[in-house]
C-alpha cells in the first residue's frame, strides 16, 4: 500500500447478556501512514485544515499539531526504540469538522517492515482519552489487555479485553476485532473491517456523498443503543476516576 487508505466497510457489536443485543452498520474510515504524511503530505486528503473529510492531527494523543511526535515519545517512553518504521493509523476522519473516535489503532513498525507495537488509543463521551500498549504483537494473533478505562455505564472497569488484528495489504483488506470479558466471561463482542483503497479525491467525495453523517451517527448510535439498554433495566455503573497513567500496557 502506498499512501493515505480509505476503508470502507462494516461495524458489528454484540452484547451477551444480561439481555442479548446486536447490530451492525456501514461505515467508513482512514488509514494513514504517517511517516509517509510526514514526508510527502497528505495528498487529496486534508490534514489540519478546514475541508468536507479532513485528519486532524489533535484528535490523538495529547492534542497536538504533530500526533507522530506523540508517537515516537510515547514509545520512547515505554522503552520501545525499535519501532522506526511506518505508522499506520487507523482512525475516523472529522466530517463537516465534527468527529468522535471511539478507538483508533496505531501500527507501528520496525525499518524491515515487521510489526513492532499496537497503541489502541480509546475516546468516551466524557471527554477523557486512555491508550492501551499492546507490546511485540503478531497479526491475527489473541492479544491482550487489562481493563482500566471506563467507556460504557452499562460496563464495571474490570476484566479485560482481547484483541485480534489482520491487515491483508494484496487483498485490500483490514479487520480489527475487540471482544471483551468480565469475571463473568465473555461480555461483548466488537470489529470494525473493510476493503481497502487509496484515498483519492473522487473515493473521498464518494464516500462522503454516501454517509455524510458518518461521525454524528457514530455519536447518535452509541446514545440510542445506551437508551435501549437502560429501558431494558440492565445495570449501570457509576464512573470511576480516570486512571492516573494515560497509557497502560
């Protein structure tokens, strides 16, 4: 793959119990080499300006002008001096200058191309951001990470969550799959997949003719589902503090 990514594809979410609930719907998303950005720009896609679909780069991170520089110090920080290579960020655009990024996922590679690290970085509707280091990961392998975030009132912080990656560049096609468990075992079950192709300006207006409201459904969707679940009376958790660490691994 060469260049900025436009996936489009489908997002599922399966709650088990204590009622059962499950939907899917289309959607659409970035993947951004931003290394690449860094060196040649963003092409046809907007990057920290005002336009239609556009990539704002303090929507990551710790909010400013230059996520790779968060990046890079992020992994420093965790001693993690290998991870060199491209980083692939696979994330929401803002549409209409509105988004909001439930997760995204950063796959940072060594100079050979080999992955090296995966930061999963999570957004609540509280306004707080928590990013999870999953360290010297495989594609389509089970990862895992300890739960210390609070995203959902209808979820305690604790248990964990279970990840599985796939990323087919000769296909086109990328998968992200999130299932997580409570001391009770499997809760919810969640992936965002798509096919993959550069994100040209003609893919870009397409697109975005197609789902114009794209991050406001995202918001919209996420508020009806909490709606259905508290009038089938299943129970809410209050919400803790944030975790003092804003990365966990």
């Amino acid at each position: 793959m060469n260049g900025p990514q436009l996936g489009i594809g489908q997002v599922r979410h399966t709650r088990l119990r204590p009622v059962q609930r499950a939907f899917a719907y289309p959607t659409f998303f970035l993947l951004l080499p931003m290394r690449s950005l860094r060196a040649r720009g963003s092409g046809a896609l907007a990057r920290n300006r005002r336009a239609l679909l556009a990539f704002h780069d303090r929507d990551h991170g710790d909010g400013r002008e230059d996520s790779l520089a968060w990046l890079d110090e992020t992994l420093q920080r965790a001693g993690i001096h290998d991870a060199t290579g491209e980083a692939w960020l696979h994330c929401y655009p803002r549409v209409f200058g509105y988004t909001f990024k439930p997760v995204s996922f950063w796959y940072c590679h060594r100079e050979d191309g080999s992955l090296r690290a995966i930061l999963v970085e999570v957004n609540n509707t509280f306004g707080e951001r928590h990013a999870y280091l999953l360290d010297d990961p495989a594609w389509g392998a089970n990862l895992s990470a300890r739960k210390v975030f609070h995203v959902s009132p209808f979820c305690p912080v604790e248990g964990g969550y279970r990840f599985r990656f796939l990323l087919a560049p000769q296909r086109g096609r990328t998968v992200a799959r999130i299932d997580y468990e409570d001391d009770r075992g499997l809760l919810l079950q969640t992936s965002v997949s798509g096919s993959l192709q550069p994100a040209t300006r003609a893919a870009l207006r397409s697109v975005l003719w197609r789902q114009p409201l794209l991050t406001l459904g995202i918001t919209a969707r996420i508020h009806l589902q909490a709606l259905r679940l508290w009038l089938a009376r299943v129970p809410v958790f209050r919400k803790p503090p944030a975790p003092p660490a804003f990365l966990s691994r």
